[in-house]
C-alpha cells in the first residue's frame, strides 16, 4: 500500500507573467543599477555565435568607425548649440511658467529643453535638496546659486549634453551625483567629501582617476564607457558597489585596497581567467557579476566565504571548478555555457542553502533536466526562473489552499513540465481517484434500492390516457 511519504513529490510550479518579469531584472545586465536607470540594457546577443575570440578581440574597423563618429559629433556640436537655443522655453520664466512649487524640497525640471542653468531662476528654490534635471539639453555646466550649494545633496543630470566635469566643489552636502549618459570623456573637477553615489555610466571614459577626493563614496557606476584598465580606486576605502560592466577590460585588478567591496559587476568585457590575486583583498563580496566574458574555468573564488551571487552566464565554462566550497551561495548563475556533464552539476550537492540556479541552454539541458535539479537539490526554491515548489499530494489541504500539485514524477504523469508552465488543470492523486470512485460507488449503490421502490409513474400516465 502506498503510503503518504511515498506520494509526496517536488512540483515545479510556475506564474508565466511573474516569471517573465523576473527573467528581465535578473538576466544579467551589462551595467546601469540606479534604481531609475534599469531596464535601460544592451539588447543580448551570444558572443558564441560570431567567434568568441573576435568578439572579445573587438573590431578595429568598428572602434576606428565609432571614433569617427565622435569626431563628426564634435564638429556638429556648436551648430547644435544654435538650434536647440532657439527652440527651447524661454528660461528666465521657466519656473514661474510651470508653475513649479518653489518651496518644495525635491524639484523635477525634465525634459523641458534647458539649454543654460543661469537662466533658470534656480536661486528663487530656497528648500530645495533634490534637483534633477534630467533629459535636457545642457552643453555646459555654471557655478551655483548660495541656496543650492548649501542644502543640495542630491543632483541629478542623467542624458544631457554635458562634456566636462565643473562647478560642483561647492556644493558641500551633495551625497548623490548622477551624471550618465552625457559625453564625458575625462572624469575630474570632483571634491566632494561627502559624496556616497557616483553615477557616470554610458559617457566616454576612457581612463579611472581623479576620485582620491571623495573618501564616503560608496557606489560608483562606471558601466558602457571606454576603460580598459581597473585603476585608480586606492582612494576609496568605503566603496561597497563598483560596476564595469561593458567596457573593454580584460583582466581583474586594482581591487586591492577595496576591503569593503560587497558588489561587483565586470560584465560585458574581456576577461578570459581569474587569477589568485584577482579578488584576494575582497573577503566581503557578496554579489560578482561575470557574465559575457570568455572565462572558461571558475577558479580563485572558494575564499569568498560570503558570496551570495555568483553570475557567469554567458562564458565558455564546462567546469565548475572548486564551486561547492562556496558554502552560504543562495544563487548561481550560468545560463549560456558549456556545462556538459552531470557530474559538475552534482557539486551543488553540497550547497545547501543554494536557493535559486539558472543553468538553462547549457548540454546538460534536456526535456526533463528540472525535474532532475529539483529531486537532486531538494531545498531549491527556483530553476531558471521557474518557482520550485513542494507540495503534499495526499489531497490534504493546508491554509485553505489545495495543495495538489500540477505534475507528478512517476510513470503514469498525464501532464508534463512545459505543459505546466501555463495554467495546467490539478491532476489528482491516486488517494484522490480512489476516494472519488468509491464515493460514486456508495452513491450508486444507495441510490438503487430507492429506484426499485418508486412506483411506476410512466406506466400510471399510460393507463390513465387509454381510459381517456
């Protein structure tokens, strides 16, 4: 007789939408994680499918072409000047005109066509700490009205037209400074003591220096620029968040005086190995972002004793290397590679608080691999994006919810795992078409001695129509 233990199974059950929506915030991203910046990411294309040593190469017609480019946008940039002038809100009134609260602490004055600051009767903002002035059309940047230099701390200037770093030495209490998506070539000008968030992500950085001035930075983004070189960081003892994703860096250095670094981000580079000295200072990182890089081994990380994240999605990878000494992982990440064999998958046997693995489009995949993970690595709470869920099929209900599952792993399953990716109907368990068929049984049953004792009222109908 099967007992409850034997009919109780691990049920992958999933929310398409929910699913999908996750899918987007945690495939790896190339840089960008201010909380207004995500979703804003490289469209993603497997280097494989080109060559993976001339993806990683770069091509030289390709860089000489963007380098063009910039060169033409330079020439175009005074005749730019002229035309976004002359169609741009006439900015000595720009304030009162729309009627912006001028008491309020934080003021959002975007995409209005703001060609110059010292027209903007910013001075006339007495309580104002938060200005962002994001998508407009600002070429250079002025000195500060005293109201701003003294209250501001956050400033926020994302996709404008801005070439140089200027003017913010006096604004003493700024503590977050979002420059991205301008045209900033070299980072500079920057004093500021109590800064905590740097944002300088897709400009045209092309070398990392001249932040020996900001000793409470804490998060500085640095992703789609043109660096090349992990440098000038020694001056930054409290960085806890630093992201390069999408440069053209090809070894992991400069990381050494970094004690408190917690998140990580090299996506979207060069890199082919991890050497020993790569993260050796860096006993704090929680989070490492590798992802769309050539690394073909995951080595020199079983020291990090409090990595929660590990992302390689995306590199050549067929070994796990030393991965199941990484004890408190709870998620990995390596959709996109070259895992083969079983036997690497079964090294997360001894990662037991892993909780979440994305290992989808690899060789070990196939029409059942899930299922597999999910019966190998029972305390799994999420595959490929997919919640894990255990359920007890005994037909029990807990909390008022019907703990069925919607698949079972044996034999005589009528639904299988894709099918339940959708809304599968809940197939009963054998406890549940049993009760079922007896209960139609006992009613049958009870049914039958009543029907015989029923008089017959079709054959009274008939008699009573002949007499008529």
């Amino acid at each position: 007789m099967t007992t409850d233990d034997e009919r109780k199974t691990a049920t992958v059950v999933v929310a398409e939408d929910e699913a999908e929506k996750k899918r987007k915030g945690k495939v790896s991203s190339a840089c960008c994680q201010h909380p207004e910046h995500k979703g804003e990411k490289k469209k993603k294309v497997n280097p494989y499918a080109e060559g993976f040593a001339d993806a990683l190469a770069g091509d030289p017609a390709e860089e000489a072409a963007k380098e063009a480019v910039d060169s033409a946008d330079e020439e175009e940039a005074a005749k730019a000047k002229d035309e976004d002038e002359s169609q741009m809100i006439p900015e000595d009134k720009l304030i009162e005109e729309l009627n912006i609260p001028v008491n309020d602490e934080a003021i959002s004055l975007i995409q209005l066509r703001i060609f110059d600051l010292r027209n903007v009767a910013l001075h006339t903002l007495p309580n104002c700490n938060h200005l962002i002035l994001r998508q407009n059309l600002l070429h250079d940047l002025h000195e500060f009205p005293d109201n701003l230099k003294k209250n501001l701390v956050e400033l926020d200037l994302y996709d404008n037209k801005i070439k140089k770093i200027s003017h913010f030495e006096a604004l003493t209490c700024l503590r977050i400074l979002d420059l991205s998506y301008n045209n900033i070539r070299i980072i500079e000008n920057l004093n500021l003591p109590l800064l905590e968030s740097l944002f300088l992500t897709e400009n045209k950085i092309t070398k990392i220096q001249n932040l020996d001035k900001l000793p409470r930075l804490k998060k500085l983004e640095l992703g789609s620029n043109r660096i090349r070189v992990v440098e000038g960081l020694d001056g930054l003892p409290l960085l806890e968040d630093l992201w390069l994703g999408k440069n053209k860096i090809s070894k992991i250095e400069g990381l050494d005086k970094l004690p408190k670094l917690k998140r990580l981000s090299f996506q979207a580079n060069r890199i082919t190995a991890l050497e020993e000295s790569s993260f050796k200072h860096n006993l704090d990182l929680m989070d490492v972002h590798l992802s769309e890089n050539g690394i073909t081994t995951i080595e020199h990380v079983a020291h990090l004793q409090k990595l929660r994240l590990l992302d390689f999605c995306f590199n050549p990878i067929s070994k796990l290397g030393d991965v199941e000494k990484l004890v408190n992982l709870k998620e990995f990440w390596i959709t996109d590679a070259k895992v083969a064999d079983w036997a690497e998958v079964e090294k997360f046997k001894k990662l037991t608080q892993l909780e979440t693995i994305y290992l989808e489009r690899n060789p070990v995949e196939d029409a059942r691999y899930r299922h597999k993970l999910a019966t190998m690595l029972p305390w799994l709470k999420e595959i490929d994006t997919w919640p894990v869920v255990k359920r007890d099929l005994t037909g029990k209900k807990e909390d008022g919810v019907d703990p069925r599952g919607t698949w079972v792993d044996t034999d005589k399953a009528a639904i299988t795992f894709k099918a339940s990716r959708r809304e599968a109907p809940i197939m009963p368990s054998a406890a549940d078409l049993e009760r079922e068929k007896s209960e139609a049984e006992a009613a049958a049953a009870a049914a039958a001695p009543a029907a015989a004792a029923a008089p017959d009222t079709t054959a009274a109908a008939n008699s009573s129509e002949d007499v008529d």
